[in-house]
C-alpha cells in the first residue's frame, strides 16, 4: 500500500485514510510539522490516492495508470506549486494561474489537486488572494498545503484547512534511512539519528557538512589544553568559507532564467532577497554548530553525573566522552545559551564564538 512509504506518521496516515475512505477529502488540507518527517511524500500519495482508480478507496494502489502517471509527473490533474523564481517566493500571480487552473475541470481524474511544497513561501498579497480561492473553492480542486512554519500562514488560510499534523521520525527510522541512503559505519547511522531529532532531512544535512566533525574536534583540542586564541583563529577561517558557501549556494539555486531580460529594479531587488537568504543560510548553519557543541557538553554532563550511556547522543564517540575532564559542564552549556542569544542579535559571529571557545576551554 502507497501511505505505508510515509513512516511513523501513524495518525496523520489514518486521518487521511478515513477522509479519503468516507469520501469526504476537504477543499484543503494543511500539512504541518517539522521539516524532514515526510509531509511531501504523504501529499504526493495523498495526490495519488484521491486519483486512484485500481484501489479500495483509501490509499494508491500504485498500479493503475492514474497512479503510475502521478508517480512520474505527469498526470494532468496533479501540478505542483514550488518556489522557483526571485528568492523562492510564491507570489499572486502563480495564484492567479492556479485559480484559473482550478477552474477548469479535470482533464482525467476525479479531482484536480495543487500541491504547495513551501506552503509559507507565499507572500502576504497571495495569501490574501489564495484565501479567496479558499472561502469559494473553484470546481473540485484539492489543495494540500505542506509547511514547516503554519503560522507564517494567515491565521483564516488554516482555519479554512484541515489540518494535518506531522512529528519526528523515531530515532530507529532516521538511522535505517541513513543506512540505506549514506555509505556509514552503523554507530554513526546511530549519533547522528540521535541528534537529527526525528528530521531526516536535518539527518542528511549532519552526514554531509562537516560541521560536526569541526565540532568534536574543537571540543577535543579545547578539553586536552590547546590555545583557545588559537582555535578560534582557525575557526574563523572555517566560518568564511561557510559564508561563501550560503552565497554560492543561494546564488546557484535563485537564477532565474529571464535574468537577461530583468529590469534594473528588478535585478536590484533579486540582489537584495539573495542576499537575505544567505544570511539566513548562514545563520542556520551557526545555529547548527552551536546545537552540536550543546550535545557535546550535554553529553559529558549525563554520562558524569549518570554513567547512562544509552542517554548519550553523541555515542559513536563514547570513549573519548566517558574519560572527559571534570568540568563545569552546567557553566558552559550557560555559555552555549549566551553565544546563541548573541548570535540571534546578530552580534558578529567570530567574536561570539571566541568569547565561547575561552569559557569552553576553562
Ligand atoms: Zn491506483
């Protein structure tokens, strides 16, 4: 069965099934809940299912032509909304062609259904205008809203979904993900699924950065006596080049493709918005760090004042976690919270963490 590839999304699964069963799938669903946990999987199937023609109602039978069309991309009925253009934006006339869309009626299935991948990528003038398309839902269309931040959406755009909500993956699901996506030896699979928090696509980030291997190894120099000074000038080095990767990045993914034909205005404003989604990146990527030097500590602390080793996140690197220094653990996780709180105001982030690496280092 199709929503048997969504995992342990029990109830948001069985929601969807009895709608779907009882043939009574709203105008709009909103799926919501942490990034990573598999809400765009459980749209694409949901997309299938209400199409479905070989099934018994409640679920894709994954064989039919509706169904094989929808898996491939491309069943006339099922279109997807993603940000594309001009810092990801979803603006009033994408709704403006899904309106218009929606309209008509479907070319082959039962309903038309829109999937909005980034549902909070709307800016404020469509999502006024979606919600038009809402209180008076042209034809038979579905729309499923899929986001990780609902209350980016106006408050009326939820009330007028059902909504759907998503959790954390299990920390054995994340680890069997990774084994079958990322070359690793099991005991990292592990850690890493440990500190993703049930988000696979946060899972999939920690395996390919290396943030964390930076991570440990600061925290390694720091505890066997290394010059914090010194640490953090190599530090510094590190987060340049993950400034310019955030641009680099952010760059490479906002092209749009009529750039020879943009306004100067035009081209000022993409300029501005690219640069507000690298900091953003970059700043996420900061966040990121200092959550993994908070395990470290967190860490360390656990397994001194309880030797439970099965509460230890970072338990591929046990060994070196079991014979840690005494410290004060409590006054550097303080620390850890200090330099979050500065990195939230924007204070600059190579004095942040150098202060951090002295009171680390004591
Ligand atoms: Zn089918």
């Amino acid at each position: 069965m199709s929503f048997d590839k969504v995992l342990d999304q029990t109830v948001a699964v069985r929601l969807l099934r009895r709608l779907l069963r009882r043939g009574r799938v709203p105008h709009g669903l909103l799926f919501w809940g942490p990034d990573g946990v598999g809400k765009r999987l459980a749209a694409a199937e949901m997309a299938k299912a209400v199409n479905c023609t070989g099934g018994q109602g409640d679920d894709a039978c994954d064989t039919c032509l509706p169904c094989r069309k929808t898996e491939q991309g491309n069943h006339p009925d099922v279109m997807y909304l993603v940000p594309v253009k001009r810092a990801r934006i979803i603006n009033v006339e994408a709704i403006d062609s899904v309106n218009e869309m929606a309209s008509l009626r479907p070319y082959e299935g039962a309903r038309r259904v829109f999937i909005f991948e980034d549902a909070d990528r709307m800016n404020a003038p469509a999502q006024n205008h979606f919600l038009k398309t809402l209180e008076e839902p042209p034809g038979n269309a579905l729309f499923l809203l899929v986001t990780a931040s609902p209350r980016a959406l106006l408050p009326t755009i939820r009330s007028r979904c059902q909504q759907v909500r998503f959790g954390a993956l299990r920390p054995e699901t994340v680890a069997a993900l990774l084994l079958e996506r990322r070359d690793l030896p099991r005991e990292t699979a592990g850690a890493i699924a440990a500190l993703s928090q049930g988000q696979m696509a946060r899972a999939l980030s920690l395996v390919d950065s290396d943030n964390r291997d930076v991570v440990i190894d600061i925290t390694r120099r720091l505890a066997t006596g290394d010059d914090p000074l010194a640490v953090s000038d190599e530090f510094a080095g590190f987060l340049a080049a993950r400034k310019a990767a955030a641009e680099a990045a952010v760059k490479g993914e906002t092209l749009p493709e009529d750039v020879a034909d943009m306004t100067r205005e035009d081209r000022e404003a993409l300029k501005e918005e690219q640069v507000a989604a690298a900091v953003a990146r970059f700043r996420r990527d900061l966040m990121e760090l200092l959550y993994l030097f908070e395990t470290w500590y967190r860490d360390a602390m656990v397994l001194r004042a309880t030797g439970e080793e099965g509460r230890v996140l970072n338990r591929d690197h046990l060994d070196f976690l079991r014979g840690a220094p005494e410290g004060d653990y409590g006054g550097k996780l303080a620390a850890i919270e200090k330099a979050r709180v500065y990195i939230e105001r924007f204070l600059n982030e190579e004095r942040v963490f150098r202060d951090l690496f002295f009171e680390l280092a004591a």
